[in-house]
C-alpha cells in the first residue's frame, strides 16, 4: 500500500489515520489555508520612498488632509489606492516634511547682505541692457556681477591659511564668462597651471546656482571621467556640507540635496538640487563626464571644458583630430543660442584643441602667461619681477625660474614656454626678419603728424592719406593702428598705435574722435568677426561718423590672412624693400615701435598657414587697412602719375578684378 503523506507544502510526515485524513495536524492545515488564501488573492505592491504613493494621495482631492489630521486612517487609504500600508505612511510624512519647507520658504526672507552677493536684482538690467544694445552698460553690469561674486566667493569660502586670493586677471576670466552666459557665447581662457582656475570655477558655479536653481551646468574634464567627478563632488559638498553658506542662502531645516526617494538624484557624477523646478528644467543641476563622453541628450546652460587637452592626448595627430571631432560632432550639438561654452586650460602642442580654437572666430579668448613675455628686467634678480607676474602672491618669479630650469634640464624648455608661457613653439619659420624691420627705423621722426611744437615732421610727404585699422576686444587688448600713405613716395608711415587692455565699444569710440581731430583720419578699416560687429552697430557711433564723415569699413578675417599676396605675408616685402617708415626719435616712438615689432614676429608660416604664437593684434590691426591701401595705389597707377617707380604690392595688377566677395 503507498505511503500517504500531509498535503501541507514542506511537511512529508506520514499519515496513519483515517483513508480520508489529509493533514497531520491542525497547525499544518491552518498553514496551508493560509496559503491558499494569500495565493487566491491580488498582491498589495510595496512602494519604496513613498514618491509615487503620494502622487496617488495627491491625485484624489482632500485626501492628504485628511490623513494628516487623522480623519482617515493610513490602512483605509491602502485599501482605497490598493497600497501597503506603510508606503502610505511614507508618503504622509514625506508630505509633512515638504509642506514644512514651503512654509518655511514662503516666510524667508534673504538677509539683505546675502540677497546683494547672489545678485539677482542685476539679472534683469543686464538683459535689458544686451537687448537694447547698449555695450557700455552691459560691460558695467557684468563688472558689479563679478564684483558680487568675488565678495561672496571672500565670505563664504577659506583655505587654511584665510580668504582666497584673487588679481585682476581672476575678475576678467569671471566677467567673460558671465558675457558668455548671457549672450549665449563661447570664450576660451588659457592660463598656465596652478593658478586658481579650478577652486576659482567651483565657486562660481556654487554662487550660479545659489542664484537661480534652474541653471544646470555640465563640467567636462580630460577622458579620465574621475577628475570631471571630482570638481562635481567639490561643488556638491559645499552645497550639502558648507553650513554657514546653507544656513544664509536657505530657510531653516531646508537643504540643497533632495530628501526621500529623490536622493537617488545626489550622487558623485551627477546631482539635482531638491529647489529645481522639474517641470521646467529635465537636465540635472550638475553633470560631470570626460572627454569623449556622448552628451547627445544632454542640455545644459552653462558647459565647461577643463583641461580637456593633456600631453598624452596630444602626441598623435590621429588623438588631436579626435578631440577637434568630438568637440564638432558632441559638445557643439548640444549648444542652445543661450548655451554658454567655457574651455579652460593651459596649451599642450602647437597643434592643440585650444589652438585651432584660438584661430575660430566664433569665440573671445583671454591668454594669460605666468611672466609677461615683454618684461625686459634683469632675469637674475627675481625681486624685480612683481608686476610682470601674473600671480606674483602665489606664484613668484622665482617659482617659474625652478620650473624653467627643471624643464631645460631634461631638454624640455619648448614645454616650459609651451605650458607656463600659452606660448607653443611652432615648426613653422617666422614671417618677419628682425633686421628688415630695423632697418625701416627712422631715427629723426616721432608719432603723430607733428613735433610737440606743433610743426610737421620734415620727413613726412605732404600729401599723405590716413587709413587706420581696429581689432576689436572686450576681454584681451584692443588693438588701433593708423597708416599715412604716400603717393608722391609710395610709401607707407606708421603715425600712432594704440594697444588698449580690455577695450570695448567706448574705448574704440575715443580713439577715432581722438584720431580724427589729431590725424584727419576718416577711414577706418575694423574687423568683424564675433564680438567685433558691435564696433559698427552702436548707435552713437555710427551717428558720430555719419556727422564728421568717418567711414568705418567691415573686415572678415579667415584663410585670406595666410594668401600669398594679400594676406598678412605680403607686409614682408615692403620692410624688405624699405618701403614703411616707423618712427625711432624719442622714448614715445621707440616704445611703440617696439611694441609693434615684437607682435610682428610672433607671425609664423606653417606648411602655408599663417598663425601667431603670441600676442599679435597689433600686428592684425595693421594689416587691416592694405586693402584701402591696395585701392589707392591701383587708382594713383591708373592716373599715370609721375613718380611711380613700381608696384606696391606685386601681382596687385594680375588679381585687381577679382570677384564679388574676393580680397578687395
């Protein structure tokens, strides 16, 4: 006979009673009742966090309510919404928490000190500003702006030793940047290292946030992911852990990492602050990746590129066109017209992403070098060099001189230059002989048209006519140069130069009423890439020029500056043949010419592309006007006027009738 055993699941004791017995005891058939009851009804789901249960309880009207007061209890509104129990009781005391901060919220007031700092007052002024076009203001505005946050950068954030140390050059890099903000623009910031970029760029990005939890920023870092995250962390601690900075910017018992579920959303690579309004903005407040990375579903207002560029990702051309590509195919993608681009970094190859940055016309740029590199100080006593260091509190003259001599000892000075000065050496050969300029010095006129007694110089041609050229910018040295040109001589006078840091619309504004009643210049020749085309929109300007008869003619600065013949090549000739005179009487000319003659030879050739491995907007500013000049000499040689000994500019006659767009 077989064996009967108890028919409750995991018992397989033996049955001896009664043929219809079935358990072996009242405690195994109440077990397995149990369990067919459970198994015959519909699961009761387990909400963790409580999020979606209280979406549930939010969705029928009074029901929260009446759960807090206690008129329902949590067990009747599981049975109503089908929930456990205790993910409704979750989801009440989430809501109590919630319901607390925006209580607290609606009664907190910034401290006046602190609501001054964060600026939000000047958001407003500075939009009206951009959009009536009024460039003077818009400047000033950005000033008080980074004004702002450097003082809230003093008060809230310490080293060991105290307050951060800030110079002049920490306030440029945060106003360009806020101009990208806010124009949707892109602005590139080369510096050498360990000069506060990074501590710098943390700070600011805690203070936009502090501003307006909206604003969502992604850091991009070299293809080590790691470094990205660090700078992530760093801005994501100060937020959770920088007491004194919440307890000021927040109300009481509230805090920037979300509670509950959402805290999933505070993590080492990314986080949202529990402020964002996540109906408006998808993008978390903060995203960091390496180099490399998609990001093709990604937005952001503000994307920062931090020493994207390494020596490891330099050393093949085939890495260096891979950096140039993702940056084209990836990151420019995911540009908005209000998406603002910062890179900052320090130069790693003549070839490098920041280089052919450097060539776009599309962005601002500020190149800082530790030392200025036309300091003419004695290099063996580091106590003269203050002012010509960038950050002489930090990082001395005699810092710069240990890496210096570090680098040439294992045959590495070009690095040193390279690294510490943004000055790559290039392969290519200078333009410019040193020799063939000096010998177009002359030693018996100084600038301007006249003597300090107001007499003309004896050896400036009477019949002289002025061009001048502008090269434009906000944030690096603005350029203007003016020319006197000669048809009796046919040839060129340098007359005056200008090379103005942090230049603008109404620095550019002086110099041409300046150069008009000094000069009778009614011609000038200003470029108008970028930022530049601000130069001929302003209003008072152009209303100026309309008034005195001052021309202001557009230049599109591109490949035509490495042509041949019309490019910035075809100046070599004329100090070749010794046909452009450069004042050399006094301390005022010598120092100008010099100035101009330095940028002239840091113009290189490279394979047929002219680049410039250092400051060159002098130089720029004086090659604009050739095209006027090309104009005069052509009709003063179709006149038939005597004296005419040979063409200014060889090959002009051959090219003169070039299309509509051509150089002329």
């Amino acid at each position: 006979m077989a064996r009967r055993v108890c028919r409750a699941g995991g018992c397989q004791k033996t049955l001896y009673g009664r043929i219809d017995q079935k358990f072996c005891s009242s405690t195994c058939k109440s077990r397995q009742k149990s369990r067919e009851r459970r198994a015959k009804a519909k699961p009761v789901p387990y909400v963790r966090g409580g999020g979606d249960a209280l979406e549930g309880i939010l969705g029928i009207p009074g029901l929260i309510e009446d759960l807090d007061s206690g008129a329902v209890q949590h067990f009747e509104a599981a049975t109503l919404l089908k929930l456990d129990q205790s993910s409704v009781s979750r989801a009440v005391a989430m809501w109590r928490r919630l319901h607390q901060q925006e209580v607290a919220a609606a009664k907190f007031v910034l401290d006046p000190e602190i609501a001054e700092l964060l600026a939000g007052d000047l958001d407003i002024p500075v939009r009206d500003a951009l959009a009536s076009a009024n460039g003077d203001r818009f400047e000033e505005l950005l000033g008080i702006l980074a004004d702002r946050f450097l003082r809230f950068e003093q008060r809230f954030f310490k080293t060991k030793r105290g307050p951060y140390l800030r110079r002049p050059f920490h306030r440029r890099w945060i106003i360009a940047i806020l101009r990208a903000i806010y124009t949707g623009g892109r602005v590139q910031i080369l510096s050498p290292p360990r000069h506060g970029k990074s501590e710098l760029l943390v700070h600011f990005c805690v203070w936009l946030i502090c501003r307006d939890p909206n604003f969502t920023i992604i850091w991009i870092a070299t293809i080590l992911k790691p470094t990205a995250v660090n700078m992530v962390g760093m801005v994501k601690s100060h937020l959770e852990h920088n007491t004194e900075l919440v307890g000021r910017v927040l109300p009481a018992d509230t805090t920037f990492r979300p509670s509950g579920r959402a805290g999933s959303e505070w993590q080492s690579a990314t986080f949202r602050v529990a402020q964002q309004d996540r109906t408006m903005v998808k993008s978390p407040t903060m995203l960091g990746i390496g180099r490399g990375t998609s990001i093709l579903s990604l937005d952001a207002d503000l994307i920062i590129l931090d020493d994207i560029e390494n020596h490891d990702s330099t050393l093949e051309p085939a890495s260096r066109a891979s950096t140039r590509r993702w940056h084209e195919t990836q990151l420019e993608s995911r540009k908005e017209d209000t998406t603002a681009i910062a890179v900052i970094g320090s130069r790693q190859h003549p070839d490098d992403f920041y280089g052919h940055v450097l060539d776009d016309d599309q962005w601002d740029h500020i190149v800082d070098s530790a030392h200025d590199l036309e300091c003419e100080k004695d290099p063996t006593n580091p106590s003269l060099h203050v002012d010509c260091m960038l950050f002489p509190d930090l990082r001395s003259y005699g810092w710069l001189r240990q890496k210096q001599r570090s680098a040439e000892s294992k045959g590495l000075g070009a690095l040193y230059e390279m690294v510490y000065l943004n000055r790559p050496r290039p392969e290519g050969q200078l333009i410019f002989s040193k020799s063939e300029i000096e010998q177009c010095y002359n030693p018996r006129r100084g600038v301007g048209l006249t003597d300090p007694q107001g007499r003309p110089w004896p050896t400036l041609p009477q019949d002289l006519l002025t061009v001048a050229g502008l090269d434009p910018s906000p944030t690096q040295y603005q350029a203007s140069f003016c020319w006197g040109w000669s048809p009796e001589t046919e040839k060129l006078y340098m007359i005056d130069l200008e090379n103005r840091l942090i230049g603008g619309i109404s620095p550019a504004f002086r110099v041409i009423k300046d150069w008009k009643g000094n000069y009778f210049l009614s011609h000038w020749v200003v470029e108008e890439n970028g930022f530049q085309r601000a130069i001929r929109q302003d209003r008072d300007i152009r209303d100026w020029c309309a008034l005195h008869g001052v021309y202001l003619e557009g230049h599109l600065t591109g490949t035509n500056k490495s042509d041949p013949f019309f490019g910035v090549t075809s100046m070599v000739r004329l100090f070749r043949e010794r046909r452009i005179d450069l004042p050399f009487l006094d301390g005022e000319a010598r120092d100008k010419t010099l100035l101009y003659v330095r940028q002239l030879l840091n113009f290189t050739d490279d394979k047929g592309r002219v680049t410039s491995r250092g400051k060159s907007d002098l130089g720029m500013a004086s090659w604009f006007p050739m095209k006027v000049i090309r104009r005069w000499s052509s009709e003063h040689e179709a006149a038939g006027d005597a004296g005419h000994d040979g063409d200014l500019f060889p090959g002009l006659e051959a090219m003169i009738n070039v299309p509509d767009g051509g150089w002329l």
